[in-house]
C-alpha cells in the first residue's frame, strides 16, 4: 500500500470517527458536553498545529546563534574583491 | 545565542503563540464542562466565535497571500516586443 492511501485511509478513519461523535449518526446519544467539545475538533488541531509552528520558528530565530568571526571575515572579503575588482576595471 | 532584536522577536513569538494556544484550549475544551454560572465564562466570548474568528483569519491570511502575489506578478509584468 503506497504512503498516499495509508494516510488517505488513516485522515478519513478519523475524520469519520470525529462525524460520528459530532452528528450522532449512529444513535449513541452521547451526553451533550461530550459532542460540544468534540465538533470543533479539526479546527482545534489546526490552530494547535499553528500555534506550535509558530512557537518553533519564534525559538529558533532566538537561539540561532550569531557567528561574529565569520561574519568579520566575510565583510573583509567583500572588501578585498571589490578592490580587486575596481582594479580591473569593474566600476562599484 | 542570538542577540537583542532577534532574541526579543523570537522569544516575544514564543509567548504569543503559548498564551492563543491556552486561551483557546480553555475556550474550546475546559468552558463547556464549567457550570454556566461560574464567573469564569465573563473572560470568553460565546462559543459560536471559537469557530467564527480562525475562519475571518484564515480568510485574511488567503487575502494578504492573494495580494502580495499580485504585487509581485504586476512589478515583475514585461512589455509586448514588438516585431
């Protein structure tokens, strides 16, 4: 079974799962609090994932860390070719 | 460790998103097992907005996406040649 059916057939298993409890399609007659917390499910976990996005990007740009050696070698480097380059001609 | 701005953004985006996300998990999972008469329920809007307002984000979300590629299509048109 190729990855596309495994997860198409794991989503609809939940999916269906998640109608059953919100429509009451099978007649279980779940207490009420139950099905008011289950029918905004998918929409919940699409701001849960959201949310984590953004709290991973947020940790990352605050840890990422700075290289300052190489970024002073690097504006020498630039320095160095742009001479280079007006020697020969190259108008910067 | 990265400094100043970009600590202050990161950590700043970090709060954020831990505060929306419990404000909502309260709002979408605890509220409706919390007696209707407890005064917890002042600090939420009504249940029908939990569902309302990250559809009118989504939307916007779509909208500014939309723009900024037009923006960038209409900078980017060239004109005809002409032969």
């Amino acid at each position: 079974m190729t990855k596309l059916l495994e997860w198409l057939l794991g989503v609809s298993l939940v999916l269906s799962a998640w109608a059953v409890v919100s429509f009451d399609l099978l007649e279980l007659s779940l207490p009420q609090t139950y099905r008011e917390v289950a029918w905004p499910m998918p929409l919940y976990l699409l701001v849960t994932f959201g949310c984590y996005s953004l709290a991973t990007v947020g940790y990352r740009v605050a840890t990422f860390n700075d290289c300052d050696e190489a970024s002073a070698e690097l504006q020498g480097q630039i320095q160095e070719a742009k001479q280079d380059l007006r020697k020969k001609g190259l108008k910067i | 460790m990265a400094t100043g701005v970009d600590q202050a953004v990161g950590m700043s985006l970090v709060v954020f998103s831990l505060l929306l996300f419990t404000y909502y998990s309260v709002w979408v999972i605890i509220l409706p097992f919390v007696d209707s008469d407890h005064i917890l329920h002042k600090y939420f809007l009504p249940r029908e907005y939990s569902v309302i307002l990250p559809g009118i984000a989504a939307v916007i979300l779509l909208l500014c996406i939309g723009a900024f590629i037009a923006v960038i299509m209409w900078k980017n048109r060239k004109p005809k040649k002409v032969d």
